[in-house]
C-alpha cells in the first residue's frame, strides 16, 4: 500500500499544510500501519496514535488502494452524522479529486443519483458509504468488507450495544479478507475504547536505530527525553531537550533525530505464554541488551518482510515458534516520531512543563504520546516498584513461612495457580506460580493438577511443608468439572470457591462466618468468597514497604506480566441512586489471574482460620523466624513479630463444622 500511495497520490493544497506528490517516507512511521492492511493473516488494525500522525491517512490511503485496484464495499465510521458530512467535504472529497486514477473512478457527473453523494460514493465493483456511528441504521443497512472506525473513543453506546460490535457484523459474510480498522488517539485509562483494542491486539511498537551506536531503542518521552535545569531548583529549561540513547548515552540533534526516523521498525511487543512460560518480548530484549547480548533483536524477534508486509514477528525463546497472532496488528506511537518542527522534543518538554493539573496532563498524556490518563480515582499501585522487590531466597520456602496454601484460576483453556506461604501476621512469600495448559474437562489435567496439590516444598533445614488448603475457581465455564474435582477432595481441604457479587461494593467477610448447613458431597454447593474484602487487603499489604506483618515477599522468578496482573484492577467510585461506593474495576483488555490467585490462595487461609487454625501459633510450632525480627509472646499463647507498624485484628474464631476424624491439627502436624 506505501507504494500505490507513492506512485500514485496526489496531496490536495485545501486538505492540509502540504501538496503535491504524496511520499510515505514523509511521516514514516505511517509506513508500518499501512503495510499491514496488506500483510496476509491480518485482519483487523488498531492505532492509537498522537494526533495529526497518521491516522487520516491511513484511511485515506486504504480506501484509495482498494477502489483504484481492490475494489470492494467499504464503509467509513466517524462518531456522529455531522463529523461525517465533514469528513466527507474536508478530507475525502479533496482527496479523491487530487488523486487522478481516483477521479477517474469516483464522481464523473454532477447528479447526485449518480453514485457520488456526500455519504455515498460508487466505483466500479463496489462503493465508500461515510455515515456516523449514532445511528443503529446506518451500522447495520449494507454487508461491507472494510469497515474504516475513526475516532472510535468519541462513539456513544447505542441501545442495541456497542457500535464497534455492531459495524463489525456487517463483515460476517466476507470471513477471509475482510478487514476492520479503528483509529483514535486514547482518552482515559480503562475508558477508552482504542485502548481496548490495541491490548487486544498484538501490541506493535516502534523501535528506531541511535545515529550514534546503531542501538534500536523504543523511544519513550519520559525515558529518553532530558533537558538541562536553569539557576533555581524549579526552573528548567526545555530548549535544551534532546532524546538520548539509553545504550551510549548521546542526546541526538534534530537533524540526527529526523535521520534515526527513517529506520523505523515495527515490534510485536504482546506478552505471551508458549512452553509453559510467561514471555514478554520487550522486557527480554531489555534484559538481553543489559547482559552485552549480540544481536538481541535476534534473539527475541524474526523480520518478516515482503513488498506487502514488514514487523518483527515474536518468537517463543524455546521453541522458535512465532507465538503472537497476527490477526489483529494493534499499532502505539506519540509525537517523538513526528517529523514536524512543532513536534520537537524541545517543543513537548515545554507542552509537558505547562501541564500543572490533572486536564492538562491528560491532554499531554493522549495527544502527545499515545497514552491514556489515569485519573485520580484512587491510589494506583506501581508494579515495576514491585518488580524491583523481588528476592532470592536460600530455599523454596523461606524461614519465616508457617503454612502454605495454593489459589487456583480456572480459564477456558488453562489453569492457573500460585502457592502462597503464610507467616506471622499474614506476612506472605509467593513461593511458586505455575500454568497448566488445557480445559479443565480433560482428566489429565486434572491428574496433574492433582498430583501438584500433594507436592512438598522444603526449607533450607530440610523440613517438609505440605499444601495445607487451596481454593479453585468455579465461576467459569468448566463448573461441574470443578464441582467434582473439589467434591472428591473436600477432606484435603481443597475447597470450590465462587467471587461474590457485590456490585454495590458491599465488603462481605473473606471467609463467610455463617454456618454452613450441613454439607455432603451429594449437597456440595461452592463457598462465596468476599472478594472485595479480600482485594482491600491485599492492595493493603502490597502498600507495604517493610518487612513485618502482611508484608508480601516475591520470588526473583515472578516477571512483569505476573506484577501488572495483580496490580491491574482499581478502585473506581460509583453512584447509584444517590449513594456513593467503592468496587474494583478490572479495565478494558487487561488481565488479572494472578490477582484472583492470590485472592484465592487468601480465602484458602482464612478458610483454615475459620476452622480454627491459629496462624501465628502455628509459627512458633515449625519455627518460623523472618531475619531481624524479635518474637514476643502474646495474651493467647501464640506469638507476634516486633514491628513498627500496628498488626491487624486477630481472628479467634473457633470452628463451627462438626470435627472429622483427620483433625486439622494432625494434618499440619504431619504435613508440615
């Protein structure tokens, strides 16, 4: 498509700053978005992009290519019927009668029965229909092939759903080369609609070669852009912005800057899991450019290039396999790849400076680099602050874990879970996070998920610790399969386990403190767990910056995708009926099965607790000591560690089941 567009468009003086011949190397990160609406196996496109990039061109050059040589039914989307009039007027009219293989095709009369309308315009094999995104009708009317959605954020749900949704099925008859574009530079975090579909895509990004050292690096304003400060501490001085090699450590001139965007290449950076291990492309060739690698592009990805298509196809470091889908090509760039004066780096370090409150952060945050705004709904937690807290421990369990209990995800094709030792005061180590690939229907899933729930861990003195509890999700698609699976073990403790649904933010106990009727496997019904409570604390204790009570300890072998699923919800403040609440919010496009792990593995130890288990207690029986910390004993007999920061409330509560023969105390005891 950069080539049709070379050899054959034609700039129009009325629709922008520049005329005459029409080159992509221009604006060259434009490049990457328009081959892949020619690369074979895509399908859908996603750009989130700064504004006055590349997002109007891409449609304009899209629809330009296929009326000139792929002629088809498409259908351009803005958000309302009036944007639509405008777009039709101001950029397509323009266009089509500056491009002369175009006007050739579209508007040879005046008659507006003719097939050249303001929202209609035929072509020999097939038409552009331009309407607005607020009419149900003007979604659904045509079966189309190309479906253009400009400015998607800006579209209002309709009462017959979501538009994207709706012109999407306006493509269900053209299953093998449709193609379905959206483009918009992002709103608010977990708001925006772009931000949705580029997380759902395969995540492509931008890297550029230092003029300097060769280094490719994938620019980013607040990592690589640095300016000198004036006289006073609060004075700076943005003229002097640079972008800056994160390998050589060289600010680029302008000149150098403009030269280093003409090596773009586009990255599939999608975190994914092949051969049973967590992968994300980006942070690796992080890590392998740290250890003085060679060729750590290499390494991580494999250039796949014709005159139709060109990225950097993510490859599985074990098998080699390409391991990211490319159906769905999502595409993220700010103004640092604007060639423009105004776009500056100079220029955006002054934008930045002058953005003193939250409006005009986020103006900053969307229009500059690409980014949605996270509005100050509440405190976010950072997870590469956690990532940097991760430890090295002399064994699998360390010495200050008492009992351990394990949280286990259940999705359609895999299973999830993290064992979780438990300390003193609910301090906490995350001791292993494993995936099972497979649906949970499959009994041999099932047998090696049961065969790791008898696994032992062991502590450097050698002492067995046995899994005490676990909790298993069965709120997904597989619940009988989970309701037998945990039936047949409820004498292991291993209990079904449903999230309550507490819409209006009611913060129900971890573990319910009723008690339960009678419970048989014939009569076996899940435990409603307090989810919400359960994420209060747990946010709590990932606050925690010291060791000591519900502090949380990670393993060195938890990645970056581990922290952004446990940190990915939030808490957002909702209305109804006049009454304010809090509840937590998973956005759009992002996952958290880490997060629901640990929130199971938590259950699991409270459930043990409402039997009557005394964790503290249980410490000083196996000798659980955390390096530093002064043991005192307590009213009841059981223990404390000396810390600075208040323990939380002790829970006594005393079992309320009839007691089996296997008592809980002898499980530990031979267990642990």
């Amino acid at each position: 498509m950069p080539d049709w567009a070379d050899t054959f468009r034609v700039l129009a003086r009325e629709a922008g700053s520049t005329s005459g011949k029409y080159r992509t190397g221009r604006v060259e990160i434009a490049r990457g978005p328009m081959l892949a609406a020619t690369e074979p196996g895509v399908r859908k496109i996603s750009a989130m992009v700064a504004t006055q990039l590349l997002k109007t061109t891409l449609i304009e050059n899209i629809v330009g290519y296929h009326a000139h040589l792929d002629p088809c039914p498409m259908l351009i989307v803005q958000p309302k019927d009036a944007a639509a009039e405008q777009f039709s007027k101001e950029r397509v009219g323009p266009f089509i009668k500056a491009t002369p293989v175009l006007k050739k095709l579209i508007g040879q009369t005046k008659s507006r029965d003719a097939g050249d309308t303001i929202d209609y315009k035929a072509f020999p094999g097939g038409f552009l229909g331009i309407v607005g995104a607020g009419s149900p009708d003007n979604l659904a009317r045509r079966p189309v092939r190309i479906v253009l959605c400009d400015e998607v954020d800006k579209y209002l749900p309709l009462k017959e759903g979501d538009p994207l949704a709706i012109v999407e099925e306006r493509q269900a008859t053209f299953e093998s080369n449709s193609l379905n574009v959206a483009v918009c530079s992002p709103t608010v975090t977990g708001e925006s609609k772009i931000e949705v579909r580029y997380l759902a895509s395969d995540q492509r990004r931008a890297s550029v070669e230092c003029p300097e050292c060769g280094h490719r690096q994938f620019p980013d304003f607040f990592s690589h852009v640095h300016w000198e400060k004036g006289d006073g501490e609060d004075t700076h001085r943005p003229e002097t912005a640079l972008v800056y090699c994160e390998q050589c450590e060289r600010g680029w001139t302008e000149g150098q800057r403009l030269r280093a965007l003409a090596t773009i290449r586009w990255h599939q950076t999608r975190p994914f899991v092949c051969c049973n291990q967590r992968q994300d492309p980006q942070q690796a060739y992080a890590d392998a450019v740290k250890k003085g690698l060679r060729d750590p592009i290499g390494l991580i990805w494999d250039w796949w290039e014709s005159p139709r298509h060109a990225v950097y196809r993510a490859r599985c470091g074990d098998c080699g396999d390409w391991a990211v889908s490319n159906e769905h090509a999502g595409f993220q760039a700010g103004k640092l790849f604007s060639p423009w004066a105004n776009d500056a780096p100079s220029k955006q370090a002054a934008k930045w400076l002058a953005a003193t409150d939250e409006d005009g952060k986020q103006t900053f945050y969307n229009t500059q680099l690409a980014k949605t705004y996270r509005k100050n709904v509440g405190k976010d937690m950072d997870p590469d602050s956690l990532t940097a807290r991760r430890e090295i421990w002399a064994a699998q369990v360390p010495d200050g874990v008492a009992v351990i209990t394990i949280g286990i995800d259940v999705q359609d094709y895999r299973v999830e879970l993290e064992v979780v030792g438990w300390g003193r005061d609910e301090e906490s180590w995350s001791i292993d996070y494993e995936i099972f690939d497979g649906e949970f229907d499959d009994p041999r899933l099932q047998a090696r998920l049961d065969e790791y729930l008898q696994k032992k861990f062991h502590r450097a003195d050698g002492r067995p610790f046995a899994i005490h509890a676990a909790c298993i999700d069965t709120g997904g698609h597989h619940t009988n399969a989970v309701y037998e699976f945990a039936k047949a073990r409820l004498g292991r403790f291993i209990w079904g386990v449903k999230g309550e649904s507490a819409r209006t933010g009611q913060r129900n106990p971890v573990w319910p403190t009723k008690r339960p009727t009678s419970r048989s496997k014939k009569t076996y019904r899940p435990i409603i767990v307090g989810v919400n409570a359960a994420k209060d604390t747990i946010r709590n204790y990932l606050g925690k910056d010291k060791p000591g009570p519900g502090y949380m300890h990670f393993n060195v072998e938890r990645d970056a995708i581990y922290f952004a699923q446990l940190t990915a919800e939030r808490i957002v403040i909702k209305m109804v009926g006049g009454q304010k609440f809090r509840i937590w919010e998973l956005p759009g496009g992002r996952a958290n099965e880490a997060l629901d792990c640990r929130v199971y593995a938590y259950a699991a130890l409270h459930g043990l607790i409402h039997r009557g288990f005394k964790l503290n207690r249980e410490a000083e029986r196996v000798g659980a000591v955390v390096e530093g910390q002064t043991v005192l004993p307590t009213a009841d007999n059981t223990t404390a560690a000396l810390n600075t920061e208040p323990a939380g409330p002790t829970i006594t509560a005393a079992p309320t089941e009839r007691p089996k023969k296997r008592s809980l105390g002898a499980m530990l005891a031979r267990g642990g």
